[in-house]
C-alpha cells in the first residue's frame, strides 16, 4: 500500500490520541529544529523506509506522563526519552503494516534534529501537528535503494 500525508496523518492520530488520549491539531508551519529531539526508526523488507518523530522535551515529557499515567515532572530523562522512542516504535510499526510485506523494524534511535526537513526528497512525506504547545512532525522517508539511504546516513560520518 502507498502511504500518503492523509495516512500518515491517520496513523499519528491513532497512537497519540486514541492510544495516549493526546489532543492533535494539524498544522503547517514552518519546521524550527533547534530545540527538537528526533527519534526514528528504520523498516527494513521489500521496501525500506525511515520514520522520523521530533517533538521538544517539554512535548516528550507530555507525551512520556500521559503514557506512563504520571504526574508533571515525576518522570526520570530516561523514562521520558524511552517514551518518546516508544511512540516512533508505533508510529513505524502501524507504517510498516501499511506496507504489506515481510518487513523488520530497527530499535528507535534518538538524537539531536536537524535542519535537513526545509528539503524532502522524493518520497518523503511531513505531517505536522500541534499537541500540549508544541509541533509534533513526522516524516516518512522511503528509499529506493542502499545507496540512497548510505548517501543520507552513512556508517562513518566523516
């Protein structure tokens, strides 16, 4: 199946609001990565994608006490950092099972944003939203082949 903003969108709302209870608005702004976390995911099969979710702390920590079912602020770093891979975790499972195939998802991965979403390739999707804030965006990243995805993240970064 072919995932578009529309599904992407539909699957965001999925886990964040009826999973989490979590209010989403889209929105369309322009992408401020500076004070942004990103955790993404690979999925690996006939086709390969990356999905990426950036929120800010303030947001992974909302999203972290409403998973968790915590009080604000009574939650460690690493359980508001583990809650935000969680929620790429199933963001990229529910694309993965849009696709339809065989497919394998790596461990979420967690990092610093970066300014690389002014520019999406060519089947590469944005979905934004506001929630408790702040902007929620997700970017689906399809490739085409191992050169392509090397060219983007590669092994050894110089």
């Amino acid at each position: 199946m072919q995932i578009d903003e529309q599904t992407l969108q539909q699957i965001t709302i999925d886990v964040c609001q009826t999973m989490l209870g979590l209010e989403l608005n889209p929105i369309h702004p322009e992408i401020d990565t500076t004070h942004q976390l990103v955790a993404s995911i690979e999925i690996h099969g006939a086709r390969h994608a990356v999905v990426e979710v950036l929120a800010h702390h303030d947001l992974m920590a909302a999203i972290a006490e409403a998973m968790f079912c915590s009080e604000r602020g009574g939650l460690s770093a690493e359980e508001i950092r583990d809650a935000f891979g969680e929620i790429a975790n199933m963001i990229g499972g529910n694309v993965k099972g849009s696709f339809g195939d065989e497919s394998s998802l790596s461990l979420p991965v967690i990092g610093n944003a970066y300014d690389g979403l002014e520019t999406l390739a060519n089947g590469s999707i944005r979905t934004t939203f506001e929630c408790c804030g702040h902007p929620l965006t997700i970017v689906l990243r399809e490739f085409v082949s191992a050169v392509e995805i090397d060219e983007l993240m590669p092994v050894n970064p110089q």
